[in-house]
C-alpha cells in the first residue's frame, strides 16, 4: 500500500493519499473539530461513456444514452433491500449523482460513520440486476426525464450543447430519452459495471470527523480484488466548429432565457485544469459584476442580475457559457463578440487581474470550511490525477500573460452557439 | 466542538448574537429585520434588501462596491427576503475570509462589517428617494422575478397552492408580493418605508465566527444609534384555521408532468413530535410516502413532505403523470391512514430519529446553518441549542406519533396540470 501525506503550506491544510493494493485511490481528510462527514465512492462513468471496449470484449461497443445513470439508479437496489432503508439504521443522509463524467455514490453523517463506509463500499461492489427490476425502473426515470423536459435552465443549457456538438455525447441529456432508456436490459448493465465499476476505475473520498486507521481497516476488509479489465473509452471525432449556431425552443417561461457558448479545443489531465482557472480569468475580467460590459449591459436593461458565466469542460470538451435572462438575448451575443474583439486588440484590464485573483483565492478558502466541498474536491483531483491544492496553488500562481493568452485560445468567435427559451406567446392560441 | 452562544441588546427591538466556534476560517454577518406581511407591503419590502446589497453612500454603484468586495478576498455582501409564517424576514448577508488567511494580514472583517453597515443605514439617496436608475433597474428585477415564478412548475404550484391553504391569512401572501403592487413602487416611497422599516421592525443580527468581535459589534451598534427607534413590537404566526370544507383546485399549464400539493392541517402543539411524524410519514428516503408512493408503485417521481410548525401545516408535495393523479391522492390518504392506526414499526421510527439527529448534530458545522437555526429559534421565543431538541426528540413515544397524526385533517389539494389535460 502506498501511503502520502499531501501538505500545503499556503493553507496549513493537510490530508492522506493512498493507493490501495485493489488499484482503489483513497484521498482521507480530517477536519479537526467537525461534527459531520462525507464520504464519495465514484467511478469515472458518466453520460458521455457510450463508447468502449475491455479485454474481454476487444472490440468496440456502443450502448443505449442514459445507461449510466440507469446503472445508478439500479445500484442502489440490493438483492434484498434498498439501500436507503440499510443507511436507515445509521442515521446517514445518503445519495448518489450520475454527471457527464462521473458517478458518484454519497452519505453525510454524523454518527456511525464506519457502519456508513461499510454500506457505501459493499453495496457499490455489489450489483444485483434482474429483468424485472430494470423493466420497473423504467416508470421512475421516464418520470424523471418528463420533469426535466418542462425545467427551462435545464432545456436552454442542453439546447446549446446540441447546437456546439456534432457527435460528441455530451449533447445527450444524462438521464437519456424515453425511448434510449427502453433498450437498456440487464446483460447491458451488468456489462458496463464490470466495465467501469473496476477499483482502477474509481476513487474514494472522505472529509470531516475521521480517523484514517479506521477507514483504511474498513477498506481492506472490504474492497474486494479483481482483474483490471482494461478499459478503454473512445469517442468519434469532434470538429472545431459549431453544428447549428442558434437553437430556439418555446416553453411557458416570462421572460427569454439564453446560453451563449464559445467552443474551444479540450485539454486533458493538469493542462485542463490550468486552461478552466486561465478561462475562470477570463470570464471574470471580461464580464463579471464589476467589469464595464456588464454594467453597460445591465445599465441599458439588456442584461439581469441573473446573468453569469462558466467553464464547462470534461473529457473531449471544453465551452465557456454565458447565460442569464434578457428580452433580447441575441443582443447580448453581438455585444460580448464585439467586448471580446476589443479585448483581443486592446488588451485586458490589467489592474482587476490582481482583485479578480484575491476574490477567487478566497472562495477556494471559504470551501475549506465545508466537509462536503473537500471531499468533493478531492474526488475531482482523484479522478483527474492531480492533487486536491493543484487548484488553490494554479490560482495563487496565475500570472496576467497567461489569462491574457488564454483569451486568444479559447474565445474563437467563429465558433458560437446561442440557445434561446422563447416565452409562449398565448395569444397566438 | 460546541458553538459558543451570546446574544446581547444593542437597541430598542435590536439584538447581537455571535455564534462562536474556533474553526470557522470565515466571518459571516446576517441582519434581519422582521416585519408582519401584509400584502399593501410584501412587494416593496421584497424589493429593498436588493436595493440596499448593491451600493451605499459610499460606495454608490455595484460597480464600486463589488471592486471593493473583491479586494477584500471577494466578501460577499447579499440581500435576501423569506417568509417565516405570517411574517417577513428581509437580510442582508455578509461574509469573508478570517483576516489570518489573507496574503498580508489584513483586517478585513471589520472593513466588510463597515460597508455593511453602511449598506443598510446610508445608502444612496438622491432628493426624497432611492438613487433612480439603480432602483429602476432593481424594482424592472423584482417585476422580473415575480413574473418568472411560472418557471419553476414545482415551485410555482407551491405558490398557487399556499394561497389556497392560507386563504385570507398572511401567510397566503407571496414572498415578493404581486405585479399590481410591485408596478406602483416608486424610489421615493420604497425609500419611506425602508425608513418605516430601519424604525419599526424587529431586527436581530447574527454573527458566526472562530472568535468573538467586539469591533463588528461597536460598527454595528453606532451604526444602530443613528435612527430614532420606535420598535412596534413582536412578530407571530397563528395556527392556520381548518376550512369548513376541503378546498380543491385544480388549474391548468403547459407542463409535461403534473404537480399536486396536499396541505393537512394541525393544531398539535408538539412541534418536535410533528417532526418525527412527519419524517416517518414522508420527510425521508425510507418514509412511507417515498417507499410506497413512489418506490413500491411507481405514481411519482417526487413525493415528500414538509412541516410548517410556525402554521401548523403538513404538505405533501408531488410530481405526478396527469392519469395518476387520483391514485396518487388516494395512495397519500392510505399511508397518512396507516400513520394513524399505528401501522409502522419501531424501527421506522427510531430511524427517521437517528435522520433527524442527524441532521441536527450537523447544524453547528455551517455558518448558515448554526445562523439560521437560531433565528428560527428566536422567532418563537427559544434560544435551544440542535442539544436540546435531540434530547426531547429521545422522549417522543410510539403513541405520541399517532396523536400527532390524527391530529391532521386535510384542508386543500391543490393540482397544476397540463393543459391538454384537463378534462
């Protein structure tokens, strides 16, 4: 077993790095004085792995949209109970989330927190899948889908991602459609979670009130040794442009809503996190609260305060988005293409860079209080092979040529997709 | 680690509790000011917290005061408005690093609490009223707001249902008021009744940190003493009547899935009892309505229930397909039926405890929630510790919990429904 301590000297912060024998990364933080912990067991299993072979099946498959959040929810069912009702007896608040990456199983607690672990990595380890059981998830989830399709912040976000991408999954909505969840049978769940579930797949975290014997005791007790089945993802190749430069749909909102994208090309490991802090730089400087544009935009009435900005990014993509809320959101397109091509001439502003930078360093301070941030933190460093204060030293150490570098690279305005929620117009019935 | 508690006087109707707990590494400072709702205010009331977060005297646009916030480690300074029964809560929240996180040792902590302060008591005024353009913009917001409610189907139906569960009581009122009242605000008399409000309402402050300060105090209390205080008393809720008959209202949307929110109302004055009744009944993951409503049969994708204690109402809110509706409604009156007739084992109820203690023993972790949770406490006149409450959770029994639900009654089902739907 390889065992680390990870420090940082800038916070005083510390937590343990193992790398179990199972091929199982452990990240273990103590916070001295918390009442609460919270525990992440996650496989790097997201919407967007349709695509993938393994030694025992050498050759490419493609499965059904939405298997991997199918495969969570089916998880959660034992052979003979729920999950729920074994954390029931542990006082556990317990959950799991499938993104377009990652899935993750969780609990916060505050006593019991062993009995906890142990539920968390035996039922993960654990799958149980019959015909009948998946036939019965099929209510909740179109269920579920249903809900989302009438969610306009969801449906304007998922608009835009079918608009930038031509074939890379991450344009499919994570819980998949009504019709690609019908295809799913056991044999396919049961081939992707030997596929993904593998322990060289998969992360451990935990934060709060703790003691690192005890979790790893528990870890080896439990984590059970299998072949490395050696998983490989693929998926088809994406252009640099956009597919469809606007996409519009009508939904019973009041006023329109927008998501602006700007597509770039994705990095990997180390390098994208650095390209999603330089861009978080960017954004902040060229549109945030404080910046020019945005109160020239808010001033006039184009824009809210509802509008923001993000890096969306993950294996095989990387967008910047702007969304908000303005009676005229195409408006709003051609003024941030023409403030980025003023920017790109005339430069940033130079003098936000160094309070855009305390700002963001704080936040990353402020998370350190929150059991569930930190573990979050480190299963997101696990899974990207970094270490959990790569992210508070990469903003500590961000000059302004790199920020300014960045904005050339990744805000091509050639390469943009606005997504717009028209209200319905009733008088048109 | 327990949080250290204190709660002093600084002013007629004006209180200063710290929560003290050595490992916040933030500051956080929130201002409440309660006010009875009333629906001539609720809009104008609404709107001024967001007035107030977004510049001051001092700092007389967003522009300056967020170049400020961010120099200071990026404080945060936000206004916020909410309901608590038949009254209204309008914040100001304020919170920023520990001066010993920053790269030079700065105070930065009693910076934030001055503009804070003068945020909430010298704010940009031109002539009689609020700056102009700021507030325009802000009250176009409030308009913004109120008409985005149908957004969020889930929340909406929430709303429509609440003014039906409340009809004529306070607490029907919408936390931002309505359109026709909003419209008519104007910078001149939303900056009479900040005044009205900074003179007359209840304000209770909050601070949460890893140690005591007395210079957040001293910044808080003079700023206090500038206004000429008439404070008009206590805020309170009442206990929602029964309506005679079961009120039904059905109404019609373009939504793909259905929304129906059940109210039952109580006037059990147990309210920890009422919690443990609900949380076996529908507040948690293994309770009765999410096993049976939505596992076992499949009715909804959401099903759950909330207490109200401040009005003595239970809800029970759920997302459901249109052809389901009546089996869903009639599904939720089975496992209330089975709550009464004591058909739930101890088990069920001693893990619906350990949930709730669980909750509970976490509060003290989050500034926020430590924060809230006192609040709520000195709004019914308590000051206990997430301690106390545990320990008389311990003493809730198998019977209290079947008084406590046969103490409900239904009161209103309330159905948001496509519009192709309806027959």
């Amino acid at each position: 077993m390889e065992k680390k301590i990870v420090r940082n000297e800038r916070t005083g912060e510390q937590y343990t790095y193992v790398k179990h024998p199972t091929g199982l990364d452990i990240f273990i933080w103590k916070m001295e004085g918390y009442s609460t912990t919270h525990a992440l067991f996650g496989t790097k299993y997201g919407s967007i792995n349709t695509k993938f072979r393994t030694n025992n099946e050498p050759d490419f498959i493609t499965v059904p949209n939405g298997i991997a959040h199918y495969l969570e929810h089916k998880l959660f069912e034992n052979e003979d109970c729920d999950v729920f009702s074994l954390y029931a007896k542990t006082g556990a608040s317990a959950n799991a989330y499938t993104s377009f990456d990652k899935t993750c199983y969780l609990f916060s607690c505050t006593d019991n927190v062993y009995d906890s672990l142990e539920i968390l990595l035996s039922f993960v380890q654990d799958p149980y899948f019959t015909e009948e059981t998946v036939r019965k998830e099929q209510g909740i989830i179109g269920q579920e889908i249903r809900m989302y399709d009438d969610n306009a912040g969801w449906r304007v976000f998922f608009n835009m991602l079918q608009g930038m991408y031509h074939e890379h999954p991450v344009k499919i909505d994570i819980a998949g459609t009504v019709e690609s969840i019908a295809q799913i049978n056991a044999d396919l769940l049961y081939k992707c979670y030997y596929a993904f579930y593998n322990l060289n797949n998969m992360v451990l975290s935990i934060a709060g009130n703790v003691d690192e014997d005890k979790v790893l005791e528990l870890c080896d007790k439990l984590l059970k040794n299998n072949d490395n089945p050696g998983l490989e993802t693929a998926f088809e190749p994406e252009p640099d442009t956009v597919c469809q430069q606007e996409v519009v749909q009508k939904l019973e909102i009041a006023i329109p809503m927008f998501n602006i994208g700007f597509k770039a090309k994705p990095e990997s490991g180390r390098e994208a996190v650095r390209a999603e802090i330089e861009t978080n730089f960017v954004l902040s400087l060229l549109a945030d609260e404080s910046s020019v544009f945005y109160k020239k935009l808010y001033d006039e009435g184009i824009i809210n305060s509802s509008f923001s900005s993000e890096v969306f990014r993950g294996d095989g993509y990387f967008c910047s988005i702007f969304g908000g809320e303005s009676r005229d959101p195409r408006l709003v397109k051609d003024k941030l293409i023409e403030e980025i091509q003023r920017c790109k001439k005339e430069g940033l502003d130079k003098e936000r860079f160094d309070i855009i930078k305390k700002s963001y360093y704080g936040a990353l301070i402020r998370d350190l209080n929150d059991a569930e941030a930190i573990a979050t933190t480190m299963i997101n460093a696990g899974m990207e092979k970094i270490s959990a204060f790569d992210v508070i030293e990469t903003v500590a150490n961000v000059t302004f040529e790199d920020v300014s570098k960045r904005l050339e690279k990744q805000f091509n305005t050639e390469n943009v997709t606005i997504s717009i929620i028209e209200p319905i117009d009733n008088k048109e019935e | 680690m327990a949080v250290i508690y204190n709660r002093e006087k600084i002013g007629e109707g004006i209180n200063f509790t710290s929560l003290i707990n050595k490992r916040q590494k933030t500051n956080t400072i929130m201002i409440h000011l309660l006010t009875p709702l009333s629906s001539e205010t609720a809009s104008v009331n609404a709107l001024i917290p967001y007035v107030l977060c977004g510049s001051s005297r001092e700092y007389p646009t967003i522009t300056i005061l967020n170049k400020k916030l961010s120099e200071l480690y990026g404080a945060v300074i936000k206004g916020s408005v909410s309901k608590m029964g038949d009254s209204q809560a309008l914040s100001l929240m304020a919170g920023c690093i520990n001066n010993r996180y920053t790269f030079n040792n700065e105070k930065i902590t009693e910076e934030m609490t001055k503009i804070l302060a003068g945020c909430l008591v010298d704010p940009n005024i031109s002539g009689n009223g609020f700056e102009s353009k700021d507030f325009e913009l802000k009250k176009q917001e409030l308009l913004d707001d109120i008409d985005a409610e149908i957004n969020d189907k889930r929340a909406y139906a929430f709303k429509r249902a609440n003014m039906n569960i409340f009809r004529n009581e306070p607490a029907s009122i919408s936390i931002k008021g309505d359109r026709e009242h909003a419209e008519n605000i104007t910078a001149v008399s939303a900056y009479e009744q900040y005044k009205e409000l900074l003179k007359t309402s209840q304000i209770e402050i909050f601070f949460v940190g890893a140690e005591y300060s007395n210079s957040c105090k001293d910044i808080l209390s003079e700023a206090f003493a500038k206004i000429d205080r008439s404070y008009s008393g206590d805020n309170h809720s009442d206990i929602s009547p029964l309506k005679d008959e079961i009120c039904r209202v059905t109404e019609a949307h373009d939504v793909a899935q259905s929304k129906m929110v059940m109210a039952f109302k109580t006037d059990h004055n147990n309210i920890i009892t009422m919690k443990l009744m609900n949380a076996v009944f529908g507040a948690t993951p293994i309770s009765k309505l999410f096993m049976n409503v939505r596992e076992k049969l499949s009715l909804c994708y959401y099903c759950s229930s909330g207490f109200n204690e401040k009005k003595g109402v239970l809800y029970v809110d759920s997302g459901v397909e249109h052809s389901n509706i009546e089996k869903a409604e009639n599904e939720i009156i089975n496992q209330l039926e089975a709550m009464k007739n004591g058909d739930f084992s101890d088990e069920e109820i001693e893990n619906a405890r350990l949930a709730i203690i669980n909750s509970w023993k976490g509060v003290g972790d989050g500034a926020r929630s430590i924060a809230d949770w006192y609040f709520n406490q000195c709004y019914s006149g308590r000051s206990d510790p997430p301690e106390k409450n545990i320990e008389n959770i311990m003493k809730v029994t198998r019977n209290d919990i079947i008084e406590a639900a046969k103490s409900l009654r239904l009161d209103t089902v309330y159905v948001l429904t496509g519009k192709g739907d309806t027959e």
